[in-house]
C-alpha cells in the first residue's frame, strides 16, 4: 500500500499537458498519498487489535479447559465432594 501512495506522490500533474489537468492530477495524487496512508494507519491498528483479540480467547480457552480438567477430578472421588 504503500508504493502505490509514492508512486502517486512522485507524478507530477504537468506530465498530463494540459494545465488543469495537470492541477486534477496532481489533486488527486495528494489525496490518494493520504488516503492510502490512513488505510495503512487503520489496518495496522485493526491487525493490532484482531491479534489482542485471538490472544484473549486462547488464554480464555486454556483457563477453560484448566478449570473443566479440575472439576472432573473432583467428580472422580465417589463422595461428589461432600
């Protein structure tokens, strides 16, 4: 994502010929370079986030199981724990 926002950065509108275009595309460059740029900014975050995510749920997972395991030990006395 981000060699595409150089790329666009580097055109300059004067190589179209015409001078208002030449002024479009160099509008369009700079908001391509920005849009792109806060697209990485956002889906670095969200991957971020996706990854703290996944880590809650197997820590979650392994108390689980941690805490099922214990509860069947318990059971296997024949008392039921009382």
């Amino acid at each position: 994502m981000r060699k595409p926002g150089r790329d666009m950065a580097q055109v300059s509108g004067d190589s179209m010929g015409v001078p208002e275009l030449a002024k479009r595309m160099d509008d369009f460059g700079d908001e391509w370079s920005y849009g792109i740029k806060q697209l990485t900014k956002f889906s670095e975050k969200a991957s971020k986030a996706l990854l703290d995510m996944k880590h809650a749920f197997e820590e979650l997972d392994h108390e689980l199981a941690q805490a099922g395991q214990g509860k069947g030990k318990a059971g296997r006395g024949g008392n039921g724990g009382k």
